[in-house]
C-alpha cells in the first residue's frame, strides 16, 4: 500500500488517492502482481486491511486520452474479505515405469505406440 495522498480541488472538494499493489495467484502455483488506483471513500475500505491479508476485489480497466496521449488506468471498484486460500497443488506423484518390450515375438499382441 502506498502512503494516502489527499488534498482539495479549486472547486473545494476533499480527495484523496493510493496506490495498492495486489499478488494474485496463477498457473501453477505462480503469482503476479496488479497495481491499482484507488480514490475517494475506496481509500478508506482499503485501510481496514493488512499487509497479507486475503481479499476479493472487484476493479475497472479503462483508458483515457489527456493531452493527446492514451493511459489505461485500473482501479479498485470493491475490496471485500477474502476467503480460505486456496490449497497448494499437490506435485503428483511419479508414474511407475512402464516396461515397454519393441520385441514383437514377447507378446504380439502389444504394440509399441
């Protein structure tokens, strides 16, 4: 979680904004990280949470033109408590050799493919 940033518009309206990086699990046991922009009473939902806690969130891509130039933006929409996580896959275990004979005459009926 970055630091809260806030101030007040010319129009005298309170923000505030921060930066929330997520690790979410992926294939095979691997993670990846998403960073999201979190703005106005967001901020305060994010707060109630730790550092290492499991979360559900809900998030908004989008992109926008400022100055001739295109941003994609992704912010939180909803964080919500997690639940259990999920169990670690289990590696199989490894397959028992199969004894292959490319002899026709030890069992003609048994191919080799």
């Amino acid at each position: 979680m970055s630091e809260v940033k806030s101030g007040t518009t010319q129009s005298g309206k309170e923000w505030q904004r921060m930066t929330l990086t997520l690790e979410m699990p992926g294939y095979q046991g691997t993670f990846f990280k998403q960073i999201f922009s979190v703005s106005g009473r967001a901020v305060d939902e994010v707060l109630k949470y730790d550092i290492d806690d499991l979360v559900e969130v809900t998030w908004s891509m989008y992109a926008k033109e400022w100055n001739g130039k295109v941003f994609n933006n992704v912010d939180l929409v909803k964080i919500a408590q997690g639940g259990k996580p999920a169990p670690k896959e289990e590696t199989p275990a490894p397959a028992a050799p199969v004894k292959e004979s490319l002899d026709p005459k030890s069992n003609p009926e048994d191919l080799p493919f």
